[in-house]
C-alpha cells in the first residue's frame, strides 16, 4: 500500500470520484458521538508563567473577550441576495473560468445568484461546525495538556470558541436563508482529530491545521464581502484565532523537542491527512447537490479554475509557515515538503507564522466596547 492509499484512503490526491464517495450520511441525526480515547491530566506544578509566552497569551485573551450579542450591530439588515450581487461585483465571478462545453455555460444571472446565496449558507454552516469543533478540541485540551500555563489558557479558548459558535449560529439563523449540515470530509478530520490519544495531535489538527485555515478563510472572506455585520464580526473572530493558532505554535515547538523522528513522521501525516480533508472540503460537495447540478462536472470545473486553484492554495497560507516554524517540513527525510510541494502550496513557507502574529490582529482599544 503506498502512504497515500495508506492515509488519505487514496492514491492520487486528485481522484475526484473517490472524493466524492466521501459523503455525510447520517445528516438528519441531532447529536454525533466520538470517543475522545484520552487521559485527563492533573498537574500538580502550579507554578504561573513557567512557560512566559503562553502565560501572556493567557493575560491578553484575558481582556480580549468580546461579547457578540452587545458588540455586534444585529440591527443591520442583510437582503442576502443583493449581498451576493455586489459581492459579486466587487470582486468579480468566475469571469476567468472556462465553462465551454459544460452545464454552467447555460447560466444566467438567476443561477449564478442562486450559487452565490447557497455557498455562502454552506461556507457560514462549515464555519459553525468547524468552531464547534474547536470548542470539544480545546476543551479537551484543557484536561490533557500536562501544563498549567496551557491550561489556563486553553480555558479562555473554550469561551472563545464558544462565543464564535454563537455568533456563526446566529447569523445564520437571522440573517442567511438556510443550513447545511457539516460536510463529511469536515467531520472525518474532526472526528480524527477527536479520536486521537495523544494531546498534542489535537492542538496539531486543530490549532494548527484547521485554524490556521480558518485564520486564512475568515481573512479572505473579511476582504471580500460587502456586508458590514459580516465583516465586523469576522474582524472580532479572527482577533481570537490568530491567538490560537499561536497558542498551537508555542506549544507544540517545545513538546516536537522531545519527539523521535519516527514520531515526528506521523505528526507529517496527520498534517498531511488533515490538508487533504480540508482542500477536499472546498469543493463544496453538498452546494451542487442541492442545486440539482452534476456534481462531478461541477467539482471538475471548480477544480481546474485558476481562480479556484487560488483560493484553495491561498488557504494554506497560514498553515505552511507554521509546519516550517515547527520544524514539521524537514523533520526525517523532508516528506511533508515533498507532499505540500504535490499539493502546489509550498511556496508560503516564508510567509510570517502566527507565533507572533496575534498582535497585528489584536482589537485596537476602543475598537469594541466590553473588551479592556
Ligand atoms: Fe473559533
Ligand atoms: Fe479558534
């Protein structure tokens, strides 16, 4: 078996059929279970500020806390649909995309605002679900990190995340016109990520695989939309997870210290596994199907897009520097380089990594009312 089929359930990171195959299947299910296979870990070594950074990542999330039901202006009226329109003419649509010869060169104007309204009810839903991932991770976190400087602060990011939850669940509900439940290569990573015994995977898949995304996303996304309530309350969110993402890099550039390269080789693979899900994901699956569109014709088209081809490398952009900033792309014989070079998204390694980065997003003072 090649480390591929091994990993990722496939040879070629491409095969768009076996892609697809991932589907969601228990969607109308309320709750899902996962066993989280971890100990909880008392320390009894209470000694504050042992590791500094973190001790000041934990004042400054300290005071950093906005509230969304008083911060937010959730007065602001969204007509979604004229969103979409001059987000679309802000930012330009598929004008470079080359369509002969498939269903989408028959759209019009009513289609095109028809996908414009369904991705972004799907991208809002798989941000939800995402940041409820982050809360159970962290919140696991808290009890298996064996520090208490990680400790303390793992507990300002379960609050984090709690109130990014709600605030994503509320625009939602008020403001978009409709859910999707969350998209199965989403839920395979979580539930890896879950799923794992050792403590530092979880702060490997999701502080620094799937928020280092995220930080990337919600970045994209607050300079490209038109809508104010949007973009202020994914300014105050990624005030938030530019500070986990850091929280993922501090810790986890010590604990590597410790670890064998054959260790080390499956921190390579879970990064690797996680990338995949997460590039796959963007494919948005779930948008062509409710659509009634072929939704292999459509994932071709998306996936050749130079547009699209973009975004998707544009979303690791955070991700590579931090990997390099752990020491992750060259650890044994460099094969996570080898692979995100596969993946075309090599070239941000020397882009700045968010172990300091967290400042440059930080709330201004005054910026929002309850943070001090
Ligand atoms: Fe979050
Ligand atoms: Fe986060």
């Amino acid at each position: 078996m090649t480390s591929n089929e091994r990993i990722i359930g496939r040879e070629n990171v491409n095969d768009i059929e076996q892609i697809l195959m991932i589907t969601n299947t228990d969607v109308d299910a309320a709750i899902h279970t996962v066993k989280d296979n971890a100990d909880a870990i008392f320390t009894w070594d209470y000694e504050k500020g042992s590791r500094p950074a973190l001790n000041k990542l934990y004042e400054k999330a300290k005071n950093s806390q906005w509230n969304g039901e008083t911060d937010l202006d959730w007065s602001i009226d969204v007509d979604q649909e004229a969103v979409v329109a001059a987000n679309a003419a802000a930012n330009g649509r598929g004008a470079e995309m080359n369509l002969a010869g498939t269903f989408f060169e028959k759209w019009g104007d009513k289609e095109w605002n028809e996908l414009g309204v369904q991705s972004q009810n799907w991208m809002l839903s798989q941000f939800m679900h995402g940041e409820q991932g982050a809360l159970l991770c962290t919140a696991k976190i808290v009890e298996t990190v064996p520090w208490i400087d990680a400790k303390y602060y793992a507990s300002t990011q379960v609050m984090d995340e709690a109130r990014h939850v709600e605030v994503f669940a509320k625009y939602l509900n008020e403001k978009l016109s409709g859910h999707y439940p969350v998209n199965a290569h989403l839920k395979m990573l979580l539930d890896d990520i879950v799923l794992d015994s050792r403590w530092d995977m979880t702060y490997l898949g999701m502080q620094i695989m799937v928020e280092g995304l995220a930080l990337a996303a919600f970045g994209f996304m607050h300079q490209m939309t038109t809508e104010p309530l949007l973009k202020q309350l994914l300014r105050y969110v990624m005030s938030d997870e530019a500070r986990h993402v850091a929280f993922g890099v501090l810790s986890l550039k010590e604990y590597y210290q410790e670890l064998t390269q054959a260790e080390l080789r499956e921190r390579q693979e879970f990064a690797f596994e996680a990338a995949v899900r997460m590039r796959d994901r963007f494919l948005q699956q779930e948008v062509w199907d409710r659509m009634g569109v072929p939704v292999k014709e459509a994932v071709t088209v998306i996936m050749q897009d130079p547009g699209q081809q973009l975004f998707q490398q544009m979303l690791f952009a955070k991700i590579v520097p931090n990997c390099r900033k752990l020491g992750l792309l060259d650890a044994g014989d460099g094969w996570l380089r080898e692979k995100f070079t596969e993946l075309g998204v090599i070239d941000f390694e020397h882009m700045p990594d968010t172990e300091e980065e967290y400042d440059t997003f930080a709330l201004a003072e005054g910026e929002v009312a309850s943070a001090r």
